[in-house]
C-alpha cells in the first residue's frame, strides 16, 4: 500500500502543476463580446421581445415535462440591399431573417450564438 501512495502522490503534484497554465489557443485572442440578456422570464407559448445588437429578436419557449424549455428564436438580420438574388432588380432591399430552434433548460445560466452573436440568458418560468 505504501508502494502506490509516494507514485500516486508525484502523480497528482506533477498533474495539478500542469492546471493553471493557458493553451496556445487562447493567448493573443481579443475577449468575446457576449450580449447579456440576464434572467428572461417567459410564459408559455408566449413570444417575448428582446434586442440584439439595437435588432429585433423574438423568443418563444415552450416548457418541457423534465424542466428544459423548447426554444424558437427568431432574429431580425436587417435590410440589405447588396447582392440581390436572380430575377430580383439590383438594388432592392431584402429583409431578412434568422430562426432557431434549441432545448435550454431551465433556471440555468446558458451562452448560445444567437445569429452567430454569443448571448447569456437564464430561462425562467413566469409565475401567474
């Protein structure tokens, strides 16, 4: 027994040493702007109404029996007038938009891209 314990031991000094430093992946990279929603409370089936960016976006959560909620999230992208697609005449705007369909759950802080834009939100079950 007093064999594993000394091997065991340098193991898990030389293990933990290893912990605290970065990966290359991470040095130099500017931080992540994350968009902070906080606590979103939502009704049943209800639409709510939040900004993205100065944009519309639109969140439907429908609870689910084990406390996750299904998701529908639909983003307002804007107004573009460039690149328009065949058989429409150049220069005519084009409004478009972005849907999502997620399982979040409940009461739990989650980070999502949300129109490839992070986004912090915790679900939360209006009570009546």
């Amino acid at each position: 027994m007093k064999k594993l314990i000394i091997p065991a031991l340098a193991g898990s000094i030389l293990l933990l040493s290893g912990c605290g430093k970065s990966s290359p992946a991470t040095k130099g990279r500017a931080p992540v702007q994350v968009t902070d929603w906080g606590v979103v409370e939502v009704a049943a089936s209800t639409p709510k109404h939040l900004k993205l960016e100065g944009k519309d976006c639109t969140l439907t959560a429908t609870p689910l029996a084990n406390g996750n909620f299904a998701v529908y999230i639909e983003s307002d992208l804007g107004v573009t007038d460039r690149n328009s697609p065949a058989g429409v005449p150049a220069g005519t705007p084009i409004h478009t938009t972005q849907t999502q369909n997620m399982i979040v759950p409940g009461n739990v802080e989650c980070i999502c891209d949300i129109g490839h834009k992070p986004v912090r939100f915790t679900l939360k079950l209006k009570t009546s």
